[in-house]
C-alpha cells in the first residue's frame, strides 16, 4: 500500500502548473499557521482566548498564577495508571 506521501508526489504530477501553484500556496499558509500554534502561548493570551466562550470563566487578568506545586510520593500504582489499565 502506498504512503500518503507517496499518493500525494502522483496526485501532484497530473496537477497543472496553475492548480500546483494554489496547492503550493496552500501548502504554505498551512505550514505557516502550524508554525504560530507551536509558539507557546502566554497567560494573557490564554486569558483572551477563552473569554467569551460559553460554558469558561477565565479568571481575573490581574490574579497571580498557580503556584508549582511538588507532586506527593506514595507506594504503589498511580490512581491514573490504574484508570488507563482499566479502561483497555
């Protein structure tokens, strides 16, 4: 069976050179955008994005951030390992 690359190089050789050309911008302005949502993210723009969605409250702007917190050490398996083997 053939990769998606290799169906995409077939696909892309019957193109013409105009519709390869929109393709090729495509592709550009996808690569592109990906690029931005690899940014990280700051608090305040986090903030901005969820403001306005139904069913968020995003806290005050002005509000500290969580404070890090070291997670407690016990014996035995995790409760979240446990969930994962239960659920397979």
């Amino acid at each position: 069976m053939a990769s998606a690359k290799e169906i995409l190089a077939q696909e892309v050789e019957r193109l013409s050179d105009e519709d390869a050309a929109r393709v090729l911008e495509l592709l550009r302005s996808t690569k592109a955008v990906g690029a931005k949502a690899r940014q990280e993210l700051t608090r305040e723009e986090l903030i901005r994005r969820a403001t306005g969605r139904p069913g968020i409250r995003p806290p005050d702007p002005k509000a500290p951030p969580f404070r890090k917190v070291r997670p407690i050490e016990c014996p035995g398996i995790p409760a979240s390992e446990l969930l994962i083997r239960d659920r397979r």
